[in-house]
C-alpha cells in the first residue's frame, strides 16, 4: 500500500473555505485512498466537507497531508497541487 505524507502551505487565497472545500473534497473522492488533513496536531477526514471545514484552514496556514492507499501517489500530487494554487 502506498502512503503519502507531506508538509503544505495553503496557498488558497480563501484558504479550505466553502467552495475551495467543497473542490477539495471533490477531488478527494476520486481516489480510493484514504485522506487526512492534520493541522494543529487535530486530523480529520480530507473526503468529509464539515470535516475539512472545522479545521479553519486560512491562507499561509501549513497543514500535513496523510493519504494512504494504493492511489495514494497520485492523489497526493493532485491534492498538493490544489492546495498550494490560488485558485478558487
């Protein structure tokens, strides 16, 4: 099983607020892998939108990206690449 953990600033002008959740999340789902968002030492479910949401992910916060699965690779550089954008 593959596993992928890195370190990320958000560069998300709105940071993991409503619809960059909600995008989140979506790309989240297309992966069987499991996804875990860790900030501030709390980890939450990266597939769950009020998940996502209750850890008030801003812009320049740095959070800890955990997928773990057999498409964790990809999803990982998919995710990262969202998260680091200032789009949305």
């Amino acid at each position: 099983m593959e596993r992928f953990e890195q370190e990320i600033i958000v560069g998300n002008l709105h940071g993991l607020h409503a619809r960059p959740a909600a995008i989140f999340v979506q790309i989240a789902n297309k992966f069987d892998s499991s996804v875990k968002i860790e900030k501030d030492s709390e980890v939450v479910d990266g597939k769950s939108i009020i998940a996502v949401l209750s850890l008030g992910v801003s812009k320049g916060t740095r959070i800890r990206l955990i997928i773990e699965g057999n498409d964790a690779e990809e999803a990982g550089r998919e995710l990262k690449k969202f998260l680091e954008s200032n789009n949305g």
